[in-house]
C-alpha cells in the first residue's frame, strides 16, 4: 500500500517538473524566435540599404588623375562601403543590352556621362546625410551632378522607424506574457506542496531554509527548459536558412550567441524570482487558509 502511494506520489512529482519544464521551454523557445527576427530585421534592413547606390556625375573633361583622386578619397571615407566607375561608354553598352536597340545610331553621339556609383554603410544611408555627401561631391570642380533615390531612402527610414517601434511593444508584450506563463507554472507547481511548506515552518525551519530548495530545485528546471529552448531555436535556424540561405540568418554569430544567453539567463532569473514570490505566499497564509 505504501508502496503504491509513494509510485503515486513518485509519477505526480515527475509530471509536475514536466510540465514547468515544458511551460519554461515552449515560451523562452517563442522568445528565442522573436529575439532572432528582431536581430535579422536590422540585418535585413540594412542589406536594402546598402544596395542604394549615390551616382555623382563627371564632365566630360575631367581627367583620369581627377578622377583616381576622388576615387581613392571615397574609399578612405568612412561613410563608402565600395566605389565603381562607370564610363559612358560602359553604361551605353548596359542600356543597349538592356533595352535591346542601340540608341547611338540615331541620335550620333552618346549623351551619357562618366560616372561614380557609390554603396554607403547603411548608418549613413539617411536623407540627410545623403544631401551633405552631396553637397561636399559638388564642390568639385569637374563634378557635373550627383543623383540618388530620395524618395526610396524617406521611405526604407520612415518604415523601419514604424516597424521598430511595433517589434519594441511586441517585445515588450511578449516578456510580460512569458514572466506570467512561467511564473503561473510554478505556483501551480508550488501548491501541491503548501501542506509540506507550511509543516517545516510549523516545526520551527526558517523561511530562508524552507525556501532554499524549492528555488534550487526549480532554477535547475529553468535552465533545463532554457537548453531546450536554446535547441529548438537552433533547429527552426537551421532548417530557415536552409531554405532561405538568402536571408543570411547565421552571419552574426555573436549576436545570435548574445541572444540564446539572454534565453539562458532568463530562464534562470524567471524561474529564481517566481519561486521565491509563490513560496514566500505559502508561508505567510494561515493553515485554515491553506484549504482555498
């Protein structure tokens, strides 16, 4: 009889570390993934504005050594990500392949001009910083024009600035549901327990003591559901770059480290600070209390 009571009471106590240890894990799992868009967003936005191209226009007289030094001034600045020069013949054969007719032959000449097509770092990439690179381009004597896609650059800034703002209230939202589904677990967990808790502190044990290994015990439970969690987000990786492999989801390695020990430490934290609150609960009812 005892026996059977204490398999009973064996397979209760394992089904209960289940499932904190699957609450823990499912929820830090949806915040690892929220954390790796959030962290592959800012990539992503930053490769479309890398692609945005500053054409500064050359006339027709300027001289190669005119042109090796402007080039090589770009380089060195810390706003160019890379440089190419573009002839005009060169952008005549690209719009003769392009469109599938050579223009040249009826209007006789070649209207287009030299020019120097510039990739920015995407920090630079800003209306207004755009216009001050410009401006300081056109002080060049032999500099004929300088063009870029204003419209386009208003518009990348102004949707990252809106969907930073959402990913941050999502974030924020989502933390507080993930601290109430865990911290939810674990009193649940708890409350089978109370009669225990309330008994060691009946028979004289400290509240420091009685809560000890309930937290110990349960801090284990969150690092354990974290390294699964940690797991799964490492698997749905893998397999998203494996058939996206242009997104590029592993090319930052650090950062994607960074997050997965945020969901460590996390789970740790959580599960540290909800123990303490529902033991702390159990010992300050009252027995006649321990009933409801």
């Amino acid at each position: 009889m005892g026996s059977s009571f204490e398999k009973h009471q064996k397979r209760r106590l394992i089904s209960s570390y289940f499932s904190v240890v699957l609450s823990i894990s499912l929820v830090l799992f949806l915040l690892g993934a929220l954390g790796i868009l959030v962290v592959n967003t800012k990539l992503i936005s930053n490769e479309f504005k890398e692609k945005v191209i500053l054409t500064i226009y050359l006339e027709d007289s300027t001289k190669p050594i005119e042109i090796n030094q402007l080039k090589n001034s770009l380089k060195l600045a810390e706003y160019v990500k890379q440089t190419q020069y573009i002839s005009k013949d060169v952008a005549a054969d690209f719009m003769k392949s392009e469109y599938g007719e050579d223009f040249l032959d009826e209007i006789g000449f070649n209207p287009l001009m030299n020019s120097l097509e510039i990739n920015l770092f995407a920090d630079y990439v800003t209306a207004k910083r755009l216009d001050s690179i410009s401006k300081k381009a056109l002080e060049k004597s032999f500099v004929e024009d300088v063009k870029y896609d204003r419209d386009l650059v208003s518009l990348m800034n102004k949707n990252m600035q809106r969907l930073s703002f959402w990913i941050l209230i999502i974030c924020g939202i989502f933390t507080l549901i993930v601290v109430l589904l865990i911290n939810s677990s674990i009193r649940l967990a708890l409350y089978s327990k109370r009669f225990s808790i309330k008994t060691m502190q009946m028979v004289g044990a400290t509240k420091k003591f009685i809560r000890r290994p309930f937290i110990f015990n349960n801090i284990r439970l969150g690092a354990l559901g974290a390294l699964l969690a940690i797991a799964a987000n490492l698997i749905l990786l893998y397999y998203i770059n494996l058939s996206f492999p242009e997104l590029k989801l592993t090319q930052q390695p650090l950062v994607l480290g960074m997050v997965f020990i945020t969901i460590f430490i996390v789970g740790i934290f959580i599960t540290w600070i909800s123990t303490y609150f529902a033991t702390q609960r159990f010992l300050n009812l009252k027995t006649d209390q321990l009933y409801f």
